[in-house]
C-alpha cells in the first residue's frame, strides 16, 4: 500500500492506495487531513460616495466583460447594468428593481465570484 497525499479545491486529502489487487481495482479511502490554510479573504469593493442600498450581484463567478449602465443612470427593473463572461458565455447582470444606478464596483476585465456585489442602486 502506498500513501499519497492530495489536494483538491483546497481540502487537503491522505489516500491510501492498493497495490497489486488480483481484480485491478484501485482502493482509495479518503482521511481526514489537517485543512489547508484559509485563503486570504477577498478584498472589500471599492467604496462609492454615493452607494446604494439595493445591491446588483455577480449572478456566476466570471469576468467583468462590459458595463452597460454609468453612475446616474436611470434603470427599469430588468435592465441590464454589468455583463459578465462565464464558461464563454455572456450573462446580463440586470437590475432588480426601478432606480438610479448609485456605484459601479468592477471594471471590464475584472475578475469577479458569484454573489459578488458588482453595482447598487437607489
């Protein structure tokens, strides 16, 4: 047998595998690991003077690939603010509500995780 240690995602693996079983099945039995240090948190979106209470967030974890809306504009529920590129895809960040868009907090190319607050409105 043979011990091997992995990684995946970030948790940290022991495995244990059988060498020489007469049916070529590999036997892996995952342990516990000490966990792997936590990444650093990320960093806090830039702060706007004027930001608003209604949050517009990063609906997939992707690319900032173009921003639609300016500060002080007026949008519709529905409307499109930020565009994000996931998995070769564009996906329309759009407004939830009726209001005026109060900060945007990415720019194109930005790399942004899902849920993160990328606009607000008020």
């Amino acid at each position: 047998m043979k011990n091997y240690t992995i990684t995946v995602n970030g948790n940290v693996y022991d495995v244990t595998v059988e060498e020489g079983a007469s049916t070529g099945a590999v036997a892996a039995a995952p342990k516990a690991a000490p966990k792997a240090a936590p990444k650093a948190a990320p960093a806090a979106p830039k702060a706007a003077g004027g930001a608003g209470s209604v949050k517009i967030e990063a609906g997939a974890a992707g690319k900032v690939f173009k921003i639609v809306a300016n500060v002080g504009d007026s949008v519709k529920k529905g409307d499109t603010v930020v565009v994000i590129e996931a998995m070769k895809m564009e996906i329309n960040q759009v407004a939830p509500q009726d209001g005026v868009v109060a900060s945007i907090d990415c720019a194109v190319g930005d790399a942004v995780e899902g849920g993160a607050v990328i606009a607000t409105l008020k």
